[in-house]
C-alpha cells in the first residue's frame, strides 16, 4: 500500500519561507529541493519502493509546498528509510545545502 512520510521544507532548527510572501513558491521549491538533497546525502538514495518528492498542500493563505516520502508500506526497506527521514533528519542546513541556497557558512 502507497503510503506518505510529511519531512517539512527545511530542517527543523531553520527558518523557511512564508506562505504568502512575494516569492514564495519559487523560494520555497528551492527550499525543498535543497532538503530532499540533503535527505540524500544523510540517509542514501531511496531504496526500491520509496521516493521523496516536493507536495503542494492547501493552506488559508494559499498552496504550501512541503518534501514528502511516499513508500510501500509493505516494504521494510522502504518504510524505514521513511521513518528514518522523518525520525533522525537533520535539524540545520549541511554545508552543500547552504550553498545551494546562498547561505553565509555558520
């Protein structure tokens, strides 16, 4: 059964873009893009059965984007990696990452 993991747009400790502001969608899909790459790079590739991909969600101020992880239930490697990108991600922004979105190094 296709399930999905909601992972947030950033890191958990990082500021994100807002809904509504001018530019947002452009930002925020560089954001979760950004995040997925990270993802990648702290747990692997998504095995057989797991993809993480960029969602649209309905909000009161207009469609917000968030980094999902859809898998087969019925999978064990697959709904570990999930849990594991939701479980034990990351709560700062990498160094490649930071790069990646014009970031000043911490």
């Amino acid at each position: 059964m296709r399930e999905k993991m909601y992972l947030g747009c950033t890191p958990s400790d990082e500021s994100c873009a807002q809904v509504g502001s001018d530019g947002y969608h452009e930002q925020a899909r560089k954001e979760c893009r950004a995040w997925i790459g990270q993802l990648r790079r702290a747990f692997g590739p998504e095995p057989p059965n797991a993809q993480l991909a960029v969602t649209s969600n309905e909000h009161d101020f207009g469609n917000y984007l968030e980094v999902v992880c859809w898998f087969d239930g019925a999978d064990e490697t697959a709904a570990n990696y999930a849990v594991r990108c939701e479980g034990a991600a990351p709560t700062e922004w990498d160094e490649p990452a930071r790069r990646e979105l014009g970031l000043a190094s911490t």
